[in-house]
C-alpha cells in the first residue's frame, strides 16, 4: 500500500522570457493555465495536500493559487535564492503531514499521472529519493545524472561543472524531485549555497542523500512531457504537443477526425466513440459531444453539449449554455447561445438563436434571429413544437411562440403566438409605377 502524497508545486518564478503582463505560469495550454495543469496533475496522482510556493513579483499567480488551493496551501517566498530555498517554503504548509512528498515546476503542464506513479513507485519499491529525467536529442545545458554500474543514482553534475565523460552522458534532469517528507526537509537543511550563483539548489539532496548511504533512482521520461514552458516559442511547442496527444487519444477512443491536425481541443473536450469531426473544427472549453454526432467542417463550440445523432455545421458557432438535443440540426453560419434545440429541431442556415428554447420538430427559417438583448436586460424566447418559423423573422423577446404556429417570412414578432396560428406581421406591400425610372431620371440631371 502506497504512503500518502504530496506535491510542492514550484511557482515563484518572473517568467520575463515570456515578454508578457500575464506571469508566464498562467498562460494556458490547451484552454488551462500551466498551473492548473500542475494541480490536476497533483489531483490524479491522489495527493492528499497540495503546497504552492509563489513569489513576490507575481501577485496574480498567488491570488490565483489562493483561489485554487485556498490560503493554508499557499507560501510565498521571499528573497529567492533558487529552488532548495523555495522548497523549504512548504515545511509549515506541511508541518503535520506524513508521507511522500514530489517537488514539480509549475511551467511544465505535459507530465503524465502515469509517469508520476512510476517516480511514486520508486519510493515503494526502497529507494530514499527519486528524480524524473529524460534523454533529449541534444543534451546541452542540462544537468546530467550518473548512474553507478547498478543504475542506481550517484549524483547530478550541472553541465557547466561537468568532465567531458559526464557530459557524454544523456541522460537529464527534469528537476522533478519525490521523497518522505522527513527526508526531504532533513536534507535541505543540509543544502548550501556554496555556489557561483548563491543560490540553494533543490538538486543538491541526491548527492546528499547518497552521502548518507541512501540509494537515489532516476525515473525517465519522454523529452515531451518534461518540457518546461519559458517562451511564447516553448508555449506553442507545448500546445502543439497537447493537441498531438488530444488528437490521438480521441482517435483511440473511436472518434473519426477526417482531419486530425486540423482539429484543435480543449483539455476538457469530451467525445464519445462514433463521434464524426470534419476539418478545422475548434473545440473550446466544457464542449462534451456525443455518441453518433457530426460536426462539420469550421465550426467553433463551446460550453455546449451535443447529444446523439445531432449534426453541427459547416460554419456554425456553438456558444456557452447551448444543449442541442438527439438528432436536431444546427447548419451553416447559424450561431446559438445559451439555448436549448429540442429533439429534431432545424436551424439550418444564417441565423442567431440566443436565450431561447426551440421545440421539438420546430423549423427555424433562414435569416430568423432571436432579439434577445434590449441594451440592458437578456430577455427568453419559447418557440413550441413542430413550430415553423419563415425566412427573415425576427422574434423579439420576451415571446412565446406556440406549438405549431407558423410565422410568415420577413414578421416581426413583438406579441406571443396561439399554437397551430399563423402570424404574419410585415406591412402591406405597395407598388408605385415608374417610380425607379422618375428617380434615376432626377438624379442624372442634377
């Protein structure tokens, strides 16, 4: 049975790499700021408490931690002299904890709950402390860790420190870090900051763990997951991946995408097998779709659900608060919000239905609009079933329209509707002859 965990989620970092007001950990990658990527990261792995460490300059990011973790999970650290020393920041946070405690980077929102086990393993299985690497296609910079003939974990020698032997060696620190919580204190107390930097490097405990007879075990990692976000360029990397992996799983899950790098998730995104999703489809946030649907090509939702058998598209905008129900129709150019399309409505071309209710069967005529908005108040529209409403309409809202009624082209519509009447209101059409050839006449001569 495994021990109870933790994570300290490192995020007190300036990110001015980023060029950006917003600070860097919460930019977002697949529709949810990096951050939050850590903390659900944290949920899935089971961990009981949840530790961020915030800086001074960013108040956003504690502001949003707060609001996250609520105000005991929260630390600031202040002045910051690396990572060791902001890992300290979490002793209070977890003064009556006992368990495993794992050390993340707040901007590296792609690592997997099942890599985390593996390092959560590593401790079960009777190593003292764990550390994530990884083998990239050009090692570089990266501090590298030794492994004795055992492959147990010696030590991590940054690259600037390294022989020409240890540089040879690929294999890297992420900086993701597991151990007991007892541990884990015990040796940053132990840290120094004998270093060219001044600073207290979370690193150091291997080579202090080992010094007291511990063994260390690196866990490895695909160069994708541990990748750490410090650039609008590395920001687009991360996104690319996300959607890479979104794309995949969907695909594995029985989702037909004609065009899978066309189509763009959120990280909420649920479809359901049999699911049909055409070319340059964006998917935003809380969008679930299922079973049988199609969305065609160059439709945007969001906030929406889709039953069965429902076709969205081409064209069309899906906003938040929208269910359209087994098999209605929502086509081309056609724009909902906030509404709900009954079982078997149309709305097939060029219309706005905002705050309103479409009946089943009903029939939404080209060009109808909803006048949901009075430049003050959003006000409903009830339109019955098997409702058939002409091209051109407008229903101004509040209104009801009755089950069955029909609406004559170009009405505008201001009062409810009887069921089973027909309501036109348009006025009378006039004809003045030769009025056109008058009118072109006068304005050629002037």
């Amino acid at each position: 049975m495994s021990n109870p965990r933790a994570v300290i989620i490192l995020a007190a970092g300036h990110g001015s790499r980023m060029k950006s007001k917003l600070p860097k950990v919460l930019h977002e990658v697949g529709g949810r700021s990096m951050f939050d990527w850590l903390v659900g990261l944290a949920r899935d792995v089971g961990a009981h408490r949840i530790a961020a460490i915030v800086g001074t300059q960013t108040p956003l990011v504690k502001e949003h931690a707060v609001e996250v973790l609520g105000g005991g999970g929260v630390a600031v650290q202040e002045p910051q002299l690396g990572t060791g020393h902001a890992t300290g920041f979490a002793r209070d946070i977890l003064s009556d904890f006992a368990g495993d405690v794992l050390v993340v980077f707040a901007d590296s929102p792609l690592i997997t709950s099942e890599t985390i086990e593996r390092v959560f393993a590593a401790l079960h299985d009777g190593f003292s402390v764990a550390v994530l690497g990884f083998e990239p296609e050009n090692p570089g910079a990266y501090g590298r860790l030794v492994e004795d003939e055992n492959g147990n974990l010696t030590r991590i020698v940054e690259a600037k420190d390294a022989t020409d032997a240890e540089l040879a060696i690929g294999l890297c620190n992420s900086g993701v870090v597991a151990a007991s919580r007892d541990l884990l204190f015990s040796l940053l107390d132990e840290v120094t900051n004998d270093n060219a930097n001044g600073e207290y490097y979370l690193t150091d405990i291997i080579g202090l763990a080992v010094a007291r007879g511990l063994k260390a075990k690196a866990v490895r990692a695909s160069s994708d997951e541990v990748l750490g976000v410090n650039s609008r360029s590395e920001l687009a990397m991360a996104e690319h991946i996300f959607q890479q992996r979104a794309r995949a799983k969907a695909l594995a899950d029985g989702v037909s995408l004609l065009a899978p790098d066309s189509v763009y998730f959120n990280f909420d995104t649920v479809l359901e097998a049999d699911v049909v999703v055409e070319p340059n489809v964006v998917f935003g946030s809380g969008v679930t779709v299922k079973s049988g649907a199609r969305i065609r090509a160059f439709s945007h939702l969001e906030g929406a659900r889709i039953d069965e058998d429902v076709v969205i598209g081409p064209y069309a905008r899906i906003r938040p608060g929208t269910r359209v129900k087994g098999g209605a129709k929502v086509g081309n150019f056609v724009e909902v919000k906030k509404s709900t399309i009954r079982e078997g409505a149309k709305i097939s071309h060029l219309s706005y239905i905002g705050d309103a209710d479409v009946g089943a069967n009903a029939n939404i005529g080209a060009g109808t609009i909803t006048c949901n908005y009075d430049g003050f108040d959003k006000h409903h529209t009830q339109i019955g079933d098997g409702a058939f409403i002409g091209s051109n309409s407008s229903l101004v809202a509040p209104v009801q329209i009755g089950d069955g009624a029909f609406i004559g082209s170009g009405s505008v519509i201001t009062k409810n509707v009887s069921a089973d009447a027909l309501t036109v209101a348009r006025t009378r059409q006039r004809q003045i002859d030769n009025w056109a050839h008058e009118f072109r006449n006068k304005k050629q001569n002037l």
